[in-house]
C-alpha cells in the first residue's frame, strides 16, 4: 500500500522502479499495489496514471497492460478511521485474489506529520491482523531535531517494531555505496591501508547544480544541514570508516555503523567554527543563464538565514582513525552536480624523484557515487621518455559503461530488499538518533547566530572560501571535482 501514491515521489520513483522489479521477474505474479491518496480517484484512473509514469520514464514496453492490472486505488482521509476500514476491506480481497498470505508492505510517501496519524490507525483499525509480515517504509526526512525524531519514533512504535521499519535513506541504494563495503573488504590491497597510517584524509562531496526550485518553504526549515549532513553524508562516512562487520547481516552492519557515530568528536558552541562552514547561494551563471541568489527564491525569506551549503570536518576519535580528518561538503548550485569520496593516501617516506616543478601526487582513491559510477585510483608512473620524472596515470573502472541501463535504481534495490525483509540498507533508529544529536549541536548554534556573510558564494562557483580555509588550516586542500573525472579511454 502506497500512502501518497497521486504525489512526485510515487510518481518519479516508485512505480518505475516497481516495474523494473516487475519486468526482471522480481515480483512473482501474485501482487497487488494499492495506491492510497486523497484524490477522488478511480482504480482505472490510478492505472492510467501510473501507465504514464512508466512509460514517462522508460518508453514503450508491452507488459505494462500486465503491469497495471494489479494497481488498485483507495480514496484517503489520513485522519478518518473510516477510510481505514474500507482500505482493509479492499486490501482482505486482494489478499484472497492473489494468494498474499497476508504479508503487506505500508510505504508511507507523504510528509512525515502524518506518519504517526497512518501507524496508529493501521494498527486500530486491523490492517495488520493478518498472518503475513507487516513492514512499515518511510521516507526522509525522519524529523527535524532529536526531540522531534524521538517523537515520531516513539508514534511508529506503538504499531510497529523496530525490524518492521525500513526508514529509507536512498543513497544507501545506490550502487556504488554499496560499493564501498567490497572495495574495502573484497580487496587484500586496500584493507591494511585503510587507517591512520597511511591514509591522510577523506573527503566526501556531493555537490548539486539546482537551487531550492519550488521547494523553498521546505528548505527554509531544513537546510542544507539537516537534508543531507544527518542523513546521506553521515551514512557515507559511516561505510567509510567503520571496521569490518564479522558477517554482512543487518544486525552486524548496523553495529559497526553504530559505533562509528559513537565515536564521531562531538562538538558545541563557538568550537563548531573550527569545524563547520555554512554557505548561502547568491546570484550567478551556470551554462543555463543568470541565476537568482537564494533570498530571492519562491517561499524564501529574502533575509533568510538558511544554508543552502555545508563543510565540515569530522573527527572520528577510534585507534583506526585517531588524526584523519574526513571532510564533507555538500550544497545547491555548485559549478557541477557530482557524488565523490576521495582517499588520499599519506606522502611515501622519501621522495626519490624531487622535481620542484611537479611535485609527486599523493595516491587517491576515487569512488564515484554520482552520476558517474565507478572507481579511479591515481598512482605515479614514470613519465615515458623523460629520465626520473614522474607523472599521475588513473586507473579507472568505469560502472555505467557496463550496466548502462540496466543499474538498478536506488530505490528499485531498496523496495526488493523489503520485499525480502533485507533491512541492511535502511538506517536504524540509533543510527538515525546518534546523527541528530550530532548535528542538532551544530544547528542550534547557527540558528542562534546569524552568518553575517550570507549570501557568501555565487551560485556556479564550489562554495564559500571559509570552505577552502577549513582545509588549508590543515594543510589540505579539496581535489577539484572536474579533475577527478573517470578517464573515457
Ligand atoms: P507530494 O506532495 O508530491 O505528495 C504527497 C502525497 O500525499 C500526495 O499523494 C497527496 O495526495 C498525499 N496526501 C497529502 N495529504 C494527505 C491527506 N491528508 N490524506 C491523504 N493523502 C494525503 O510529496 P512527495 O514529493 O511525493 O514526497 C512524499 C514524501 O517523500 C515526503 O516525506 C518527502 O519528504 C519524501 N521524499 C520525496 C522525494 C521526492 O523525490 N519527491 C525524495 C525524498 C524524500
């Protein structure tokens, strides 16, 4: 059952990447989609409705008839214990028509202010006394503080139990975050690098060329802090840093991510300066044209305090990460849209091949999550002809050229692995309240004070220069994005 079903995200993702699952034989036949929203729809209208977001997405197909015949639709008041009943009158049926044994799905697609009102009226009103699994799918954002998190969670309890709730985290689908695990423990190279000793530090970008568009009344409330930084890049430096699981169960990947955010340095007040750097776009060029600043967007306070982007420095007090810095960045209208952890490795012991004019490059490994998928270690090779100069040759593993089409999305990943009880990729609840702590000290700290340089980067540009300071008082300095592009050859 699809709460929201009538609304973008159903619409963009869900009912493609359920085909998806459909077409590959993923889903047996017997299945049944009931999309649940307030329109005054009818199945037949849901049906056509969905047709057209297929179709939309992946052009002609000719099981798509197939498809849509087990799409149902029920009109919804979230607050009105009657559409409960009907919607469990219709979902009895379908589980007598196709042999469901009961076992449903409740993917929760609408704002988070409602998911308390759906789960205690799933639960009061009987949808889940069947002899099947009763799982619960929800979306970001999974509060906006602690106490706000807390609150929700403690709402979803009362219907569902912590195995039972897949709190969905898209990146954790995406294909080359879940790369990162087998690059780190499927390969002898790398895992006896992978600490303090040799590895100086981390940077995790996710950079995007969009502003706020028509989401500014959202954005204003959150922030770039709280959209991305608690969730998506937290997660990734967890995968990042976390020691090797004793088996890949969801229990003990969990616990190891765990113990990452335990370990996070945590920091208060005037300290989160030293640590942290907002950013605010104002107006630009991108290829497109001219571009408005953020103050002057749709919804937005044209005094606005919002960050529309964020550095940080993250230490992670442990014996394997004592002294590595992992910076993250993340934010809207930056000059490219690109998802990119690079590990820089330390210098060798001695530089035998000293050329004033080159210094030797430090080894870098690149994941790239974003658009481009794939691998690039750097390594220094001799510059073929010149005596004892050197030069940085890529080795680059490229994921897109193979799969193409064919890689799953993100969210066609997630919803199987639900469909199989596989709650691996979805953040737990500690996780998710060990991330708020950490950043709710960060963000009541710029909500009390006002960035008094906002607007402070043009939109087009890679964010404010407080965000290449953050770097450099460490001797550091972020790889440019467009450098470390996966060589086509
Ligand atoms: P949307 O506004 O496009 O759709 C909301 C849906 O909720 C619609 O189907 C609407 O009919 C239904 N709805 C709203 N009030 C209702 C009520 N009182 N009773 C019954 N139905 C009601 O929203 P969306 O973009 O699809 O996002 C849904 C959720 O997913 C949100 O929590 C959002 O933060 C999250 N999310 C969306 C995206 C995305 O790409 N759209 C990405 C990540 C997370």
């Amino acid at each position: 059952m699809i709460f929201g079903a009538t609304g973008d995200l159903a619409k963009r993702k869900l009912f493609p990447s359920l085909f998806h699952l459909f077409r590959k034989g993923r889903i047996s036949k017997k299945f049944a989609v009931v999309g649940v929203a307030r329109r005054d729809w009818t199945h037949e209208t849901f049906q056509s409705h969905v047709r057209d977001s297929v179709l939309t997405s992946i052009g002609q197909s000719e099981d798509i008839e197939e498809f849509i015949s087990h799409f149902y639709y029920q009109p919804h008041d979230v607050s009105n214990s009657e559409s409960y009943i009907k919607l469990k009158e219709l979902a009895d049926q379908l589980d007598t028509k196709y042999e469901l044994q009961g076992n449903r799905i409740f993917y929760l697609a609408m704002a988070p202010e409602f998911f308390g009102t759906i789960t205690d009226h799933l639960k009061s009103e009987g949808l889940k006394d069947t002899n099947g699994f009763h799982r619960l799918v929800i979306e970001k954002p999974f509060g906006h503080n602690l106490p706000s998190a807390e609150k929700l969670n403690t709402q979803i309890r009362e219907a569902f139990i912590e195995d039972d709730i897949y709190r969905i985290d898209h990146y954790l689908g995406k294909d080359m975050v879940q790369n990162i695990e087998v690059i780190r423990f499927a390969n002898a190279l790398f895992e006896p690098l992978w600490n303090n000793r040799y590895i100086s530090n981390i940077q995790v970008t996710s950079s995007e060329t969009l502003g706020v568009e028509e989401r500014g009344r959202y954005y204003e409330k959150s922030g770039a802090l709280r959209d991305m930084v608690q969730n998506h890049m937290l997660q990734m430096v967890a995968l990042l840093a976390m020691e090797p699981p004793i088996r890949l169960t969801t229990d003990e990947v969990r616990s190891e991510k765990v113990k990452v955010f335990r370990a996070l340095r945590p920091i208060e007040g005037e300290e989160i300066e030293d640590y942290f750097v907002r950013g605010q776009y104002d107006k630009g060029s991108i290829t497109e044209g001219d571009l408005t600043g953020y103050r002057d967007e749709v919804n937005v306070d044209p005094e606005s305090n919002t960050e529309t982007y964020v550095a940080g420095k993250l230490m992670i007090d442990n014996f394997r990460w004592a002294g590595v810095p992992f910076y993250i960045r993340t934010g809207k209208r930056m000059s490219s849209k690109a998802t990119k952890i690079v590990v820089q490795f330390k210098d060798i012991p001695m530089n035998l091949y000293y050329n004033p004019e080159e210094p030797l490059a430090p080894n870098l490994l690149v994941i790239h999550i974003q658009p481009e998928e794939g691998i690039t270690l750097h390594l220094n090779a001799k510059h073929s002809g010149d005596k004892l100069k050197t030069k940085t040759v890529k080795l680059s593993y490229s994921n897109t050229g193979i799969h193409g089409m064919n890689t799953p999305e993100a969210y066609e990943k997630l919803l199987h692995d639900c469909m199989l009880g596989d709650a691996t990729n979805f953040t737990h609840w500690d996780e998710v309240k060990l991330s708020w702590s950490f950043v709710d000290k960060i963000s009541e700290y710029w909500e009390r004070t006002e960035e008094k340089s906002f607007p402070n980067y043009a939109s087009g540009s890679m964010g404010p220069k407080a965000a290449d300071d953050l770097l450099e008082k460490d001797n550091f300095f972020w790889w440019p994005i467009h450098n470390l592009e996966v060589d086509k050859c």
